[in-house]
C-alpha cells in the first residue's frame, strides 16, 4: 500500500462487555505503526481511528449483571479502553463510540441508501444464533461439542435456535461483484485470509438478518421507521467507518477520503469485514474498502485465553512493567497475520534486553561516545581510506564492510515493501540484522583503539561516520515500532526534527559524499551522547 496521498485507518471498535486485553492492544499497536510509517512515508491528513461498540445483547446483559443502566456502564467500559490507549501513547487522531448522535445518523442513512434500492424487506428468520459472537450460523456451520451442546464451528461459542421477525438484507445479489473484489492483488491479506473469503462467497450467499426484535434486543439503534426493531449490532458497528469518515453524511460521495481506507481486524470478525460489510457498501453504491489485515491471535502458553482460565493479561501491567516499547517492539515482532503467536513475558524480557539494550543501544552508546568521538559531530567520510563503489585493495575497509555498505543501502527499500504490507515482524528482523552488522564492523576496527593515533585520524572519522549512519539509518526505519526511545535516538544523534522521506535514505554512496553531504544533521549539528542507558534492562 503506497502512502502517497492520504491515509485512512482503522481497528475495530472494542466490545464493551469486558476489559481491554492484550489482544486489543496488539491491534492498536499494529494500527499506530502503520499510522506512523503513512506519516514519515508522505501521507497527507493520516486518520487513524479507534473506538468502541455499545451495543447489542450481551452489552445489556452485562450492564444489568452489574446493576448498571446500560448508558453508564458504557461511558465507564469506554474509559478503560481509552486509558489503554492513553498508557500506550497510541497516536489515533479519531475515536468513536457508537452511542454518539451522529453515529446514528450514519446508521440510519446507509440503511434508507439499501432500504431505497429494495435490498431490505421483512422476513422470518429460523435457525442458530450466538449471543456471544452477536452472529447469525446456518445449520452447517453449526455442531454438538462434548458436552452436548450447540456451538458454532467457527468460534466454539454456544448457539441457540431462534425464530424471530425480522428485516433482511439481499446479500445472495451482490456474490458476483463481491467475488469480483475479493479476487483483486492486495484487497485482503494475507493469502489465507483472502483464500477463506473467497470459499465463502463461492459457497453462496444467503440474504442477512440486519435488525432483531426490541423486545429481545432492548439496548441498540431502532430501525428509522420501525421502533419495534433495532438494527443488528454488526449493521450499526460497522458503520462506525463510515462516521467516522463523513461526518456530514454519507451521501458526500466525491469525499477523497473514504476509498483510501484499510481496516485492521482480528480473525474472528472476518467475515463480518470482508463479506457483509463491503456488500453493504456496493449496494449503497459506495466503494468497498481499499483494503482488509486479517491479524491472528494471541495465546498464552499456547492456550487461548479466557477469564474462566485465568490466563488474561492485564495491558496496562504489562506496560507499567516493561515500558511501551519493549511491549510495542514485542508484539510487532512477534505478533503474526497467519498464525496465532503466543505470549511470554520471558520473551518480552530477552528482546528487551539482548535486541534492544545489547544490540541497538550498544551500538548508539559507542559511536556517539565522547572519548571516541569527543567532538560530538559526524566526522567526514574519507574516499581515499573507504571508496565506495566497491571493494578496493588500496582501501582499508575490508570485504565485510563493503556487504555492510550494501546492506544500508537495500534496507529503507526492503523495509518500505514489508511495512507496505504489513509484514513489520520481518522488517524488524531485516533492521536488527543491520545493527548486528554494525556492531561488527565496529568490533572488526576497533575505534577506541585508534583514538590516539593521530596518523589514523582519517580512518577513524571513517569508521565513526559509517557507524553512525547505520544507527541513524536504522533508528529512522525502527520508528513507527518503537517510536518514543528512536525520537531520544535521533536526539542523541543531533537531528531534532520529525521524519522526512529524506531520512528514509541511506547516506552513503558517491552521490551524497561527492557533495559534501557527510550528515544528514547538518555541518553545525552536535550530537547528543548520555550515559543514560536507552532501554534500561530488566531481570526477572
């Protein structure tokens, strides 16, 4: 995905009915990185919205269980994922509830758009419905557990028969143009996401219950010409999108905005995101989403988690304990779009410690040390003693430096196309390998040594040059991961300004050297060494 113009993205918004757990900071987290690198990589007014859902069934169950009117259960659920949010220095710039007024609005304008083109009539709906997942199962997605009783195939939650009124949504008429879309390069990822989509559409569509009784469902949206129906949960939680989007109404259709958007969502509401809601769109004559992330999830000791187990870990403990970018450079490494990753603190300690303080933090700490570097500048880059363009015996730098030079100068374009596709676990891995080379080189040449040998001035400031454009180079690339310790980085390292594409460059070629570009802080830049550790090691 190229952040060339604007960028429009988006989580889904979190489920009321319990507190934030490390799932719903995974995908924030995923979300704010990708916020960030549109940003640095040129996207003009980046949106990234968040929000939460306070409607449905189980939203009323829950509030009445607590003795709670449901209007106030949520204003005081909502505040819990909106200090996760704040405790985790997430940068979305929208956040939506979907109690608000306007959201509203919203609902019951898509639904006059369908309702006008005589895609909504009223039925009856028999079969299988789950509280839990707030979902309508056909008898065959439907089995008997061990236990003998019903649950649905996808989510393991129990379903019950119902045989209700209702208002339904044509879906079995749009297959075709959703197969159409489904099928095009990059709509949705990764592969497995786009290939399970693709089965379903191709199974058949059958048209949606879009509204359920109020007499069973009493906390929602009414239907706009009918009290006595409120809008299915799903209808009125993805619209949140569209709110959030165009808040003067939907009918702006030439808004710039909506075709660049990218929803981030679990695996779980997949279907809801890459069948219902695109069809809802298409049929409203809107456009579908630009694109769909479809994120595993995450266990703990490879067992889902789960209040009844106990194995539900607290965000705001996690960041209270590690800081935020030892939890954030965690779950981005880690964290996977196929495959379920599998929490550990042991692993959040040893990536903490080993990645970010021996290896990234080491490196910084030893260019812009003063007794190596006691002008606290970038020194020159010396042609005569490292030419560029390839190895040369007349040089000093060696074979392995020169695969070095190669490295910086492949990363920010080998990053730019994982970041595109949200592959920041490999970018990371692609970025750490470089600082690990880094360390290398420096190991290899041993700068401290050469500090008072004046005849070697030319090959040191050669040496203190390369090394610190790597841990420039790389700091830039780390920041949409880890962004608060690389903005102390880059202040260590004299450049006090945000982000540009120039950064995103590695400085060391023939071209920049050739005229006098030894530093992308400037000529009159110092750096900024503290003997205050970056990441700060932790031990259990």
């Amino acid at each position: 995905m190229a952040f060339n113009t604007r960028s429009f993205i988006t989580t889904p918004i979190f489920y009321v009915n319990a507190k934030p757990h490390i799932g719903h900071l995974y995908t924030v987290v995923l979300g704010d990185a990708a916020h960030r690198w549109a940003i640095i990589s040129g996207a003009e007014n980046s949106i990234y919205s968040c929000g939460t859902d306070e409607h449905g069934a189980k939203v009323y169950k829950v509030a009445r269980e607590a003795g709670m009117m449901p209007d106030m259960y949520c204003r005081r659920a909502t505040a819990h994922f909106q200090h996760m949010l704040s405790a985790a220095r997430i940068s979305n710039n929208k956040f939506i509830c979907t109690t608000s007024p306007t959201h509203q609005q919203t609902v019951h304008q898509l639904w006059h758009q369908l309702q006008k083109r005589r895609l909504i009539y009223r039925g009856t709906y028999q079969g299988w419905y789950s509280v839990n997942d707030e979902a309508f199962y056909n008898t065959e997605d439907v089995t008997t557990n061990s236990d003998g009783v019903k649950v649905s195939m996808e989510t393991s939650n129990p379903v019950e028969w119902t045989v209700e009124e209702n208002y339904k949504f044509r879906l079995s008429v749009m297959t075709d143009r959703l197969l159409e879309w489904a099928l095009k390069p990059n709509v949705i990822i990764p592969k497995l996401a786009k290939d399970q989509v693709v089965s379903w559409i191709k199974q058949g569509l059958r048209d949606l219950s879009i509204s359920r009784p109020s007499s069973r469902v009493p906390w929602g949206i009414a239907t706009p010409s009918d009290s006595d129906q409120m809008v299915y949960v799903w209808f009125d939680a993805l619209c949140n999108y569209l709110t959030v989007a165009k808040p003067l109404g939907i009918s702006e259709l030439s808004s710039p905005l909506w075709p660049k958007v990218v929803h981030l969502v679990g695996k779980d509401i997949l279907r809801f995101h890459a069948v219902y809601w695109p069809a809802f769109l298409m049929a409203a004559d809107l456009p579908p989403p630009k694109r769909i992330v479809c994120h595993a999830h995450w266990t703990v000791g490879r067992v889902k988690m789960s209040k009844s187990l106990g194995n539900v870990v607290d965000p705001i403990g996690l960041l209270d304990k590690y800081g935020i970018d030892a939890v954030r450079y965690f779950f981005l490494k880690d964290g996977r779009l196929e495959d379920d990753s599998d929490f550990s603190e042991q692993r959040i300690n040893s990536l903490l410690n080993y990645e970010l303080a021996d290896n990234l933090g080491n490196m910084l700490n030893r260019v812009t040390g003063v007794k190596i570097n006691p002008s606290q500048t970038y020194p020159p880059f010396h042609l005569d003693v490292f030419p560029l363009g390839g190895y040369s015996p007349q040089g000093r730098a060696t074979v392995e430096d020169y695969e070095l030079l190669e490295t910086m100068s492949s990363l920010s374009d080998e990053v730019t196309r994982l970041y595109n596709d949200f592959k920041f676990g490999t970018a990371v891995m692609k970025i750490m390998e470089c600082v690990q080379k880094g360390n290398g080189f420096l190991q290899r040449h041993q700068p401290w040594r050469l500090v008072d040998q004046p005849e070697e001035q030319r090959w040191l400031d050669t040496i203190l040059h390369t090394g610190l454009e790597c841990i420039r180079l790389c700091c830039t690339l780390l920041y949409p991961v880890i962004p608060h310790s690389m903005i102390e980085a880059r202040h260590r390292l004299g450049v006090n300004r945000d982000i540009t594409l120039e950064d995103l460059k590695c400085r060391l070629s023939q071209e920049y050297i050739s005229f006098g570009s030894n530093s992308i802080t400037g000529p009159s830049n110092k750096l900024n060494s503290s003997s205050k550790p970056l990441f700060p090691k932790i031990r259990l």
